[in-house]
C-alpha cells in the first residue's frame, strides 16, 4: 500500500490531485492508495509520497533506491522530485503522476537501477549535474551567487550558469520557486536524499 500526503491548504488542488493519483492509479498499478490528510501527519515518515507545493518527495528503503552508491549507511532515502505543474495539459500532469507512481512502488535493486529508472522514462541527461546540487543546495541555504562562486571557486558566470541548467531541468518557471524548492531540501534535516527531475 502506497500512503500519500498532499500538503496544501488549496482544497481544490488537495482534491483535484487526489482525484488524479486516482485515476492513473487504476490503470496503471493498481495499487492500494492511502491518502494521509490530517495536518499532523505533515512531518510523519509514514508517508511513502508527500506533495509540498512544487515538490514531491518520495521516501524509499535502502534496498529500494535509485542510486545505491549515493546511500549512506542510514536505511532510508528520500527522493525529491519536481512537481512544477504551470506549463503543463491534463496528460503531461497525468505522465507525472504516473512516473512518480512507479517510482514509489518500485522494488530496486542496485545493479537493475538504472535500468528500471530508464524503463519509466527518466533521461541522463535531463538529471542534476554534481555542481548543479551544490549550487541548488547553497542557494537554498541563502548564499549569494558571488559567495557561491567563492566557496566553489568559480566564476559568478560559470555559478549563474549553473543555476540557470538546474532551474530549467527541474522545470521551475521562476526564482522564487526554485528558491522555495532549493530552501526545502537544504533545510530539510535529511542527509540522505537525492533529485530526480521527471
């Protein structure tokens, strides 16, 4: 059983999402769904996937991870994946769902990871660069982009560049989003985590 937690205090977009996990759910895995709605669960590991705005997050077992060799030696791993929705038709949100699904009930293993990651449609090359996350991840922590560049000796050109590859590939429509985005996972107390960009 997947359990599910939409964060949001739009009911529309709490029922409309509901709605939609629903209907690509039956026809795709066919899996049991718990939506898990109450505000005190907001910080509950019982959640397999959490939607926050723009932000999916999908928590997996050791066993169950994309990239085993980005594990620590904690059991868990969490996922964030993009969920930026502006620009997309009722089927592109749909795919979403669908990927996000798959992912979540997946049973990985390490050597078959790749594999199976290509097999729901997730490119190489649309993923972030390591520089990519250090910029998201020190942007999300507030630092500027001439302190970045200093921290990461680099150029301010080479650090905006940066930014704007991982912006584009997590499909954020604007600074403020991708901030929110990049300030979640930075504050969000997990070392363990890795991005997937749909």
């Amino acid at each position: 059983m997947l359990k599910i937690l939409i964060v949001s205090d739009d009911i529309y977009f709490m029922k409309g999402l509901e709605s939609l996990i629903f209907e690509v759910n039956g026809g795709l895995i066919k899996k049991r769904i718990n939506f898990v709605m109450s505000r005190k669960y907001v910080a509950s590991n019982d959640a397999n996937i959490i939607f926050r705005g723009c932000l999916a997050s999908v928590r997996m077992k050791k066993k169950e991870c994309l990239w085993p060799s980005e594990m620590s030696a904690s059991n868990n791993m969490t996922l964030h994946i993009p969920f930026s929705c502006h620009d997309d038709n009722l089927q592109g949100i749909m795919g979403k769902i669908k990927k996000l699904l798959l992912i979540a009930s997946m049973d990985h293993s390490g050597s078959a990871a790749r594999e199976k990651y290509k097999s729901i449609g997730l490119k190489d090359f649309m993923q972030l660069s390591t520089t990519e996350s250090k910029v998201m991840l020190l942007i999300g922590e507030g630092h500027n982009t001439e302190l970045i560049s200093k921290m990461l000796n680099r150029s301010e050109k080479t650090i905006n560049t940066h930014y704007r590859n991982a912006s584009r590939k997590l499909g954020m429509v604007n600074r403020i989003e991708f901030y929110r985005c990049a300030s979640f996972i930075a504050n969000s107390g997990s070392k363990n985590w890795s991005i997937i960009c749909l």
